[in-house]
C-alpha cells in the first residue's frame, strides 16, 4: 500500500463498532428521555421547572451560555491558528469545526426550549426591536451558524472528491460525496478559490465570534443586578469561552484519536501544544476572574455584598470555589509539568475544564436572579431559592447529548482529520483527481 493509500485509508469515516453503536444508542434514549419532559413542559408550562418570579432564568441559560462558550473553538482553532499559519493545528481544525456548529445549534435550540411559548418565535423576526440586546444576539447566532458550516464545508470538498472515489462500491455514499463535492476536481482555478473563501471565512468568523460572546454578555450586563451590572463582562465571557473551547477540542481529540488509532496523526506533540495554550487561556480568565469580583468586593454595596457572600461563603460557595480552584487553578499547575501535557493527564484535565466551564455558568446566571435590587414583598419562600426539577435537568442533559450526537453523525460520514492537508504537509505528491485539461 503507498503512502497515498495508506492515508486515505486511515482517515476515511470508520463503521462504528459495537461500542460506537452503544454511545448512539445511549445518546438516543437521553434525548428521547428529554423529548417527553419537554412534551411535558409544553402541555403544562414552565411550572413543570422551579423557576419562578425571581429565577426566571434558570439552568437552560446557564446551558445556552455554555453552548455559545463551546462555539468559540471553531474560530480559536480553525481562524486564528490558520491565519497565523501554525501548521500544526491542521488535525485539529476538522474537530474544532464540526464542534463548533453543534455546539451553535444547540445554543439556538436551547433559547427555544427557555421559551414559555416557543410558538411566538418568529415575533422576534417580524416585530423584533433593535433596542434590544436579544435581537442582536439572534442576529450573530444566525451569522455565526451560517458562518462556521460553511468554513466546514469548504475545506471539505477535496476530501470529498477523494472519499467519492475511495468509496466507488458503496452507491450510498457514492451517491452522498459527488453531491456534496458539487463536481470538485482540484484544478488550479478551483484550488485557489477555495483558499480565498476559506480566509475569507477565517476573517469574517473572529469579529463575528467576539460579538456573539460580548453581545450574549449584554444580556446579562446591561441588566442593573448584583453580579452582572459590570462593563467587564464581554471581555470576562470570551476569555471563559476560549477556555471551555479548547477544553473540548482536547478531550474530542483524545476520543477520535483511541476510537480511530488515530496516534499518527494526532500525536503527542499536538496534545502537549494544546496543553500549553490551555495553560495561557485559563490565566486569562483566572485575570478575568479576579477583576470581576475583586472591584465589586473592594465597594461593598449592599447589593453585591450579598450576592458576594452567597458566593465566597454561602449557599453557591462549595460550588464557586470547586469551580475556581478545580476548574481553573489545579488544571495550570498540572499542565506546567510536561508529565500533564501528555494525552491520558490532558484528556482528564480537559473534563475537568469543560465540566467546570458548564457549573460557571450556572453561578453566573442563579446567584444572581435570588438577589434582586427590588425584592417583592411576601413571596412564597420557594422563590428565594432554586435548584432544577427532573425535567429540567432530563432535557438539558437530551441538549448535551444532542450536540454529542451531530458530532458522532458527522464523524460516521466524515474524515476527522482533513485529508488533502494532510497530503500535502506530507510532501505526497500522487495526484487526487485528474485536473481539468
């Protein structure tokens, strides 16, 4: 088998095995699970969740927060590391991608699931104001959607060629490839429309990537409450999205890599890379971290004094803390030694990241919905409080598995590393396709 081959052989989508069958199976049975709680919670309301007058935000705008946090990959990885030419991000730019559009979905279906009356959905398209900062935050997300699939797919339509022929025998996915190559055959005049398109969208995707970040943060900071009235906030969210996106990507890497025996091509090297750019965005946002609260703690004003102190030695505090120290301080000091940055440390840590990036976003939504400046006068005492019901937590866990199932739908189709770049950062010169004469 020649080298040629022998990559294309490699990196071609895989049948699952009996494991690959199971986690479908298993993602399946936790969306359908969250199907019939979400049935439930269209016959009923919102009454079926425990949020109430004072958390009426709850823990599916912690999870939007969070989806839109993981979606920052697709421009951390695939734009700045391709426009800076680091080469040795190519075998993670097709992971990055494919996270980042699942990632961005299920943000927008999760805002329709947070919908009391999900059927008024299009009043934000027809009678929507500019004025406010939920309209804007519809438009980057619809940018950002079309965005990030199309600089998916353009990199895609030379290694769609190739499956097209790799595949001859199978008619299905014959049939599948030459629709989706829309007739690529890699001659001069394609290659360099492509690389125009894909730098376009590199471009385009960064400010569009930092306005969905700070525009998702407007609508919490232009929001006069403890804990969120804070100019800080844009920078404060992208700096934490960066962190929960390149937590994913490495645990993502680290699964293809053991389920495809995928060791030649996502090496060592690449975990160690992404160990140390780990390191450097958690400092980031421990910066972030601390000015976010250090100021409020230095004015001491009544409000954000009990917010604080729900969070330093409250009710939230174990969690706070856990998050901070766990999630963020421990990760750095592991991934300082080498010994951490190696694939097995890396992948343990990266869980630890992205699980710490999801209950971050939970203290930063609930905390603050308890304390508000205009308390109501003789509440039920349930509405000082607030913790998920079943249901809830059923159907935002159906919206994780969602997302994990459009990545492991478009890994059965697609290659995981991209192959052409591969070929060609190799120095294999066999031709693909012919050329057009």
């Amino acid at each position: 088998m020649t080298q040629f081959d022998q990559v294309i052989h490699d990196l071609a989508p895989q049948r699952f095995n009996i494991w690959g069958k199971l986690w479908t199976g298993l993602l399946i049975a936790v969306i359908l699970v969250g199907a019939y709680s979400y049935y439930q919670q269209l016959k009923y309301g919102l009454i079926i969740t425990d949020m109430r007058d004072y958390a009426s935000w709850g823990v599916y705008i912690s999870n939007f927060v969070f989806f839109v946090a993981i979606s920052l990959v697709g421009s951390l990885i695939t734009a700045i590391l391709r426009l800076s030419g680091v080469k040795w991000s190519t075998p993670l730019t097709r992971i990055s991608e494919i996270i980042a559009v699942a990632a961005i979905i299920m943000a927008g279906l999760t805002i329709i699931i947070d919908m009391g009356r999900p059927d008024r959905l299009f009043n934000l398209f027809f009678h929507g104001r500019l004025q406010s900062p939920i309209i804007w935050d519809v438009i980057v997300i619809t940018t950002y959607l079309v965005i990030s699939v199309l600089l998916l797919y353009y990199p895609l339509l030379p290694d769609l060629a190739i499956l097209k022929k790799y595949f001859a025998k199978n008619k299905w996915f014959t049939t599948w490839y030459t629709w989706l190559s829309i007739n690529w055959t890699g001659s001069p005049i394609q290659k360099r429309l492509s690389r125009r398109s894909i730098r376009a969208l590199s471009v385009m995707i960064i400010p569009v990537a930092f306005s969905i970040h700070t525009v998702t943060a407007w609508l919490f900071a232009t929001t006069y409450r403890p804990g969120w009235d804070s100019t800080n906030f844009g920078p404060y969210f992208i700096a934490g999205a960066f962190v929960a996106g390149a937590g994913a990507v490495v645990a993502v890497m680290y699964v293809f890599r053991k389920a495809y025996h995928l060791e030649n091509y996502i090496t060592d090297y690449h975990f160690d890379n992404m160990g140390k750019l780990l390191v450097l965005l958690c400092l980031v946002y421990l910066y972030f971290n601390v000015n976010e609260y250090l100021v409020p703690a230095y004015k001491v004003t009544e409000g954000e004094s009990a917010h604080l102190n729900s969070l330093f030695f409250g009710e939230y505090a174990a969690m706070f803390w856990l998050v901070i120290v766990g999630g963020l301080v421990v990760p750095v000091i592991a991934l300082i030694f080498p010994q951490g940055r190696k694939p097995l440390p890396l992948f343990i840590i990266a869980l630890i990241v992205v699980l710490g990036a999801w209950w971050k976003r939970y203290i930063i939504v609930t905390p603050t919905l308890l304390h508000p400046f205009l308390p109501i006068q003789g509440v039920p005492e349930s509405w000082h409080e607030y913790f998920p019901t079943w249901r809830e937590w059923s159907i935002t866990l159906a919206t994780l598995a969602s997302s994990l199932l459009i990545i492991t739908g478009l890994i059965r189709v697609l290659p995981v590393v991209p192959i052409q770049e591969t070929l060609e950062e190799r120095g294999i010169e066999e031709p693909i396709i012919e050329e057009l004469k």
